[in-house]
C-alpha cells in the first residue's frame, strides 16, 4: 500500500507502517485552542483496533519512500494504491 502525491518539486510516496493510536489533536478546538475529551470519548465506541492492543486510532504513521524534502501544499494530487 502507498500514497503517491504530486506537488512541485515531483512525487512524494509515503508506504503506511501502523495505525496511529490516540492522536490527541482531534480534541483541540482549532478556533480556541481548547481541548475536549468529547471526540475521542466517541471514537472510543467504535475504533479500538485490536492491532494496537485495544488503543483508539485515528490516523496511519507513514515513512516516507521518495521525496523527503518537498513542500506538500493544499490541492496536490493525492493517489492511494490499497491492498486489502
């Protein structure tokens, strides 16, 4: 599985390694900064991934295959190849 994504500079290919348990940021207010354990208490009730030992995921850790340096920037490409 990969994500190929087109920007300026040429492709940035990043290969998906593990799910990201607990990613807090969900809980932040982006208006005021505030957290919130609203989001994550509601993720609670359907994302605990038995591949993390039961922790909630909310996200994919990736490394980067090609393209480390580039400037990724709002409206690039985005291709996704996914084997399930």
């Amino acid at each position: 599985a990969e994500l190929r994504i087109a920007c300026a500079e040429g492709e940035v290919v990043l290969r998906p390694v593990k799910p990201c348990p607990r990613c807090p940021i969900p809980n932040v207010d982006p208006a005021t900064g505030e957290t919130s354990p609203e989001v994550l208490d509601t993720l609670s009730t359907y994302r605990a991934n038995p591949v993390v030992d039961g922790a909630i995921t909310f996200g994919m850790n990736v490394v980067i295959v090609r393209g480390a340096g580039h400037t990724l920037r709002v409206g690039d490409a985005v291709a996704a190849d996914w084997k399930f």
